[in-house]
C-alpha cells in the first residue's frame, strides 16, 4: 500500500502527486478503508489551501469529495480537523462577499453528512460561523435543531473577551435570542400570518430552564416574553407574563413587551410607554421607542412632549453614528414642530401616567376598598380600613401629594397583618358613596367635655383632644359633624371618633 508516499507527498506540499497516487490506490480497491482515509487527507490539504485563500468554490469542490467518500463515523479526527476549516472560510467568505450565501447555505448541508465529536470545542467553532451566516436567515431554525443547543459545553455560556478587551454576550445567549426571534409570527408575501405554535411552546420550555440557570442573561427572558405573547390569549399569557415582570420591572423592554399585550387598548399603551422611558437604560436602546412615543405624542397634540423625544432620539441617533430616520426628519420639518418649545426631558409628563402602567403588572391581584382614617401628613402615612377584619396603614406619596380623612381609594396591595404596614401597588381616588356609607356618617349634637379632660364625646363618638383644640370645643356647645369608624387598640373594640 502506497500510504507512507502519499503521505510524505501530501506533508512535502507535493498535493497533485498524492492525489495522483491517492486516486489510483482508490480505484484499484474503492472498499478498502485504507485507501478512503489516505485520499481523504490529500483532499483535507486542498481544503486548507482553499480556506486560506478565501476560494469559497474550489473549498466546496474539495469537501464534497470528501463527502462522496461516505466515510464512516469512526473518522472523527478528519471530520473535527474539517470543521475548523469550514468555520474559518464561512468568516472569512461572510466578510468579503454576501453574495455567496447560496454556496454557504451549500457548505452547511455538506457538513450535516459528517460525523463531528459532540461536544467540543471545533463543533462549537462551527456553531459560531454558521450562527454568523444564518442568524438572519429563514434557514437558522433548521441549522441551530441540526447542531442540537444540547452540544454547547460549559465554556460557551460565558461572555468573550475580544482582542480589544470588550465583552460580547456569550454564544449560548445569542443562540437562544436568534432561534426565539425566528419562532416569532411572520407575514408571507400572500398575507398569511406563518406560526409554529408547538415548536414555540417546546422552545419557551427551553428558554425557561436557560433563565433559572443564567439569571444574569437578559434578553432570552425578553424573547420568551414576546412567545407568550404570540401563543396564548391575553388572560393566559399575563398569567405567565406577570410574574416576570414584576421581577423585571426596572427593564424598560418590559414595558413595551406590556403594551403589545394592551395594543388594543391605546391609553394603557401609552402608559406603558411612559413607564417604559422613565426607566435608566442606554439611550441608544431607546431611540425605537421613544419616536413609537413621539408618534402617539403628535396624535394627542402634545407637540412640546412631542418635540422633546424627536430632539433627544435624534441627538442619541447622531451620536451612535445611526440614520435619522424619514419619518423623523419628516416631522422636523413641520409647522407644529418648529412652533413647539421643547424640554430637556419628559420626566415629569411620564410620572401622570405611571400609575396607570404599574397597575398592569399587578392585573392578577384584587381591587379593594379603602377608606382614610388618619393621615400622618408629614411621613406620608394613611390608616385605612377596608373591613372590620381587614385594616392597617401604608405610605401614599407614590400616588398623591395629599389624601385626606374620608378618601376613597381602589387599591391593590401585598397584605400585611392587622394595625400593620401594607405595600401598596396601585391606587386610584374613587367615589364611592356605598362603601363611605358604611364608615363615614353624619352626626350632631352637644358636646360633653368633662373637667379636667382634654379629650370629649359628642354623644358616643370620641373626639380627640387635637379636635378639641382645633376646633375651640367647649362642653355643651352645639356642633355638626362627621364621624368615622376606628379601631380602638386599647379596648381592642370598633367604635367611632369625631373627623
């Protein structure tokens, strides 16, 4: 057997003459495993060349007689040094010319026929390069399920270091946020709405068990989000939405994600949006956003708000070297905008609109009714009294500057224990005479006040030496009032105190 020549041929760099002599060898006996592995080599070294060079068509020509050899699994070592090679042509093919991608799109289902080791660090080399090739592409979800994201090793959940000391995001989470984006619902040409439900439904599993253990990547929660939306009714995917939202609350993406779930609801998008520019993010994330803002703004007739996003997204668009966009300078040049006088922010206008947002986040927590009965002005504290069972107090100020005794309130809170604090999440002033009825009432009559108190009655309800005070009450004196309940801690019994 001629393999020690073709060998020696092939290292020495004479590659015509071992193919020569490879090819005889073959043809003489084309079963002999011998004479397959030593004309593989020769086509290998070809192949090298070929990367090298960039020569995308003579690369193919010589992989694809590796391939027509049909060799068996057991030639993992050629197949592994060949995957360093298609992955370093790809990159290189994908930088010069985007034209080839038709022979790329060759090049990967050639490489389907090999058998590489699993995992490892030249299979996920090859991962990178047709990730680069294909990320955009109609083809990623059928290269990323025959590569297998269950072959990715340790070391590919970490961020990268390049040579000029950025980080990038790790290959894993790029992965997972291409294939996401590819489950996405997409428009044909023909106007039919192309969606995969199982396989979106299989892979929100998959990014569900990448969450937990990756708490510190972000955006595949974002995309696992944006498949809930796409696979379920609005009920369903705010059960699932919410609780990770609330966890993600500061993330201004959570709210854009919260607005696509009300797109039927204009006013509760532009909350939404409101929110969502009130969160600190990188300025170049928010340009989208914030002209989604500006067009809304215009609908209104808030052409000072309006003005204000158009300078600042278009200040952040310049800066980062971005294109300012038609519709932009579309709006630029119009009367309402050059009349209009803008701000340094929108902070203030988005803070009316906060609560409404807020409350969407806890859309799976009950509403309740809340009466005032004490306001501590100065902490920003309110007692309040939803039933006879259900009391305590909570801080305000989120929501309003002032409250006073006998407010009505619809809330949502996390409930603490009786007589103490409560969390509140949302909250709105309300009319609501039916509830009032059942805790506020009229009352009238003379006052008593015994000698050497400071505090009197007015019949049976209390009235506190402050009152007295405030008031200039007196004993005997006539007087018409309110009254409300409250809870009396040293008698551990409800009765009712003069407002």
């Amino acid at each position: 057997m001629p393999a020690k020549e073709i060998k020696e041929l092939r290292q020495s760099g004479r590659l015509e003459e071992a193919l020569t002599m490879a090819k005889s060898e073959l043809e003489a006996q084309p079963d002999n495993i011998w004479a397959n592995r030593n004309i593989s080599w020769v086509y290998y070294e070809y192949l090298k060349q070929s990367a090298a060079a960039a020569d995308l068509d003579s690369f193919i020509t010589n992989v694809s007689e590796i391939k027509n050899l049909e060799l068996s699994a057991e030639e993992k070592m050629l197949f592994d040094n060949i995957s360093w090679q298609i992955g370093s042509i790809i990159f290189k093919t994908l930088g010069t010319d985007n034209s080839q991608h038709a022979q790329l799109m060759q090049l990967i289902e050639i490489s389907k026929s090999f058998e590489f080791t699993k995992p490892s660090e030249c299979y996920s080399f090859l991962f990178k390069a047709f990730h680069k090739a294909v990320k955009i592409d109609n083809t990623y979800l059928q290269v990323a399920d025959w590569w297998n994201f269950d072959n990715f090793r340790e070391e590919d959940y970490q961020k990268e270091t390049l040579p000029n000391g950025k980080e990038m995001m790790s290959i894993v989470e790029q992965a997972y946020i291409a294939y996401a984006k590819h489950l996405l619902p997409v428009q044909n040409p023909d106007g039919e709405v192309v969606f995969d439900k199982e396989k979106a439904l299989a892979f929100i599993e998959k990014l569900s068990v990448l969450e937990e253990k990756h708490k510190e990547y972000q955006y595949p929660a974002y995309f696992k989000a944006k498949l809930l939306l796409a696979t379920g009714d609005k009920e369903h995917m705010l059960e699932s939405l919410l609780p990770f939202a609330k966890k993600k609350r500061n993330d201004f993406w959570v709210w854009e994600i919260l607005a696509e779930a009300f797109s039927n609801e204009p006013e509760k998008v532009f909350a939404c949006y409101c929110k969502a520019l009130s969160c600190k993010s990188p300025e170049e994330m928010l340009v989208g956003l914030r002209q989604k803002m500006a067009r809304i703004l215009i609908l209104k007739n808030n052409y000072n708000e309006a003005k204000t996003e158009i300078e600042i997204l278009a200040k952040s668009r310049i800066e980062n070297g971005y294109r300012i966009p038609s519709e932009v300078t579309n709006w630029q040049s119009q009367e309402w905008y050059k009349n209009a006088s803008s701000k340094k922010s929108n902070t203030e206008f988005y803070k009316l609109y906060i609560p409404e947002a807020e409350s969407l986040l806890f859309y799976d927590i009950p509403e309740e009714m809340i009466i005032v009965e004490f306001v501590n002005s100065d902490k920003k504290i309110l007692n309040f009294i939803a039933s006879e069972s259900h009391f305590g107090f909570l801080k305000y100020d989120r929501f309003f500057k002032e409250v006073k005794i006998g407010d009505t309130l619809k809330v949502r809170f996390q409930g603490g224990s009786n007589e103490g604090m409560h969390q509140l999440y949302t909250c709105v002033k309300v009319d609501d005479d039916n509830f009032k009825t059942q805790f506020l009432k009229e009352v009238e009559g003379s006052v008593r006040i015994t000698d050497g108190k400071v505090f009197g009655f007015l019949g049976d309800i209390f009235i506190h030496p402050s009152l007295v005070t405030k008031l200039k009450l007196t004993d005997g004196m006539p007087y018409k009032g309110k009254a409300i309940r409250a809870f009396n801690k040293e008698k551990k019994q409800w009765s009712w105190k003069l407002v």
